[in-house]
C-alpha cells in the first residue's frame, strides 16, 4: 500500500506526538481505556481536516481541543444513573478498613472526580495552597474555588462512605 506524503507525515506526526497526548488524554477523561479512546477520536478528526491545518506548529493545540470538544459533547450524552427515591438505601455496617486501604480507595474517589474538583482538591490538601493562590493557578475565582472544594469534599464523602452528621468533624453546626 503506497501513502501520499500528508498521510506519511500524519503518520510521522502520530508517532512522535502520540504519548504525549495520550497523557493529555487520560488527564481529561482519568481513565486508560477512556484516554485511548479519545486520543483515537481526536486523531481521526485530525486526519481528516490533515489538509485544511496550514499551521503545522499548532498542531498538538488543534488535538487537545478536540479531544476537549470530544470529552465535552460525550459527558453531555451521558445519561443520569441515579434517580431520585421515596426510600433511603441502608447503611453498611462493614469494619472500616485498614490504614493502607483508605489511602487506596481516596486515590480511586479522587479518580472519580471531575478534572477541575480533582485540581481543587489536590492543589488546597496536598499542595497546602490557599484559596486565593488555587483560584489563580486555576484562573477561576475564589467564590467558585470554594464552592468546587465544597461539592468535591462531598463527592469525596459520598464515595467513601463516611456520614456528615451535624457537629461532626470538619462539619458545622446547625442551630435550630
């Protein structure tokens, strides 16, 4: 099979480029299996409009925003898998596991969030950043630093099961 020189250059591109953006993509969707999927997408979309890119440099800017599109329009189609209930679930009554175990499932809960409540949260508990410094890291105001922190720390609960009761730990009052 004889290539043309754009596809053998598409292909030389696809080569040197590849891993770097295959990093990109698992940055976005935080999952392999997700990230080639795509990476693979972007690059068809790439190759098709091959002839239409004049800017050879701005390139690997042309894939990322289409896998950001890409990422966008599927987290859009996704349908909602939990729907509302008269009856509240019940409550485990497991041992709550060891040490070594909580850090592993934090580290999957932190997989499971959103992109930007996954960088909130790193950067103010990990990286110790106050709120002012993660909203010009982030380039987001401090009102919405605050509030993605909050809906994380959530998420972070709801995942790992840990109950907020009022006056717990890291948990304000209520007064009545």
């Amino acid at each position: 099979m004889q290539t043309t020189g754009w596809e053998e250059e598409f292909r030389e591109y696809v080569m040197a480029r590849g891993p770097a953006l295959l990093r990109a993509a698992r940055q976005l969707t935080g999952h392999p299996l997700d990230a080639e999927d795509l990476l693979q997408s972007a690059l068809a979309k790439t190759y098709l409009a091959w002839g239409k890119i004049e800017d050879r440099g701005a390139l690997d800017g042309y894939v990322r925003r289409a896998m950001v599109n890409i990422n966008i329009s599927q987290w859009r189609r996704r349908k909602l898998e939990e729907y509302p209930s008269d009856e509240l679930p019940e409550v485990p009554t497991a041992d709550p596991p060891a040490c070594g175990e909580v850090h592993e499932l934090l580290e999957q809960a932190l997989e499971g969030l959103p992109e930007r409540m996954r960088a909130a949260i790193v950067l103010r508990y990990y990286e110790d950043m106050t709120e002012p410094e993660i909203a010009r890291t982030l380039g987001i105001s401090v009102g919405t630093v605050k509030s993605t922190v909050s809906r994380a720390m959530g998420k972070l609960r709801s995942a790992l099961g840990i109950a907020t009761e009022a006056g717990g730990p890291g948990v304000p009052e209520t007064s009545a």
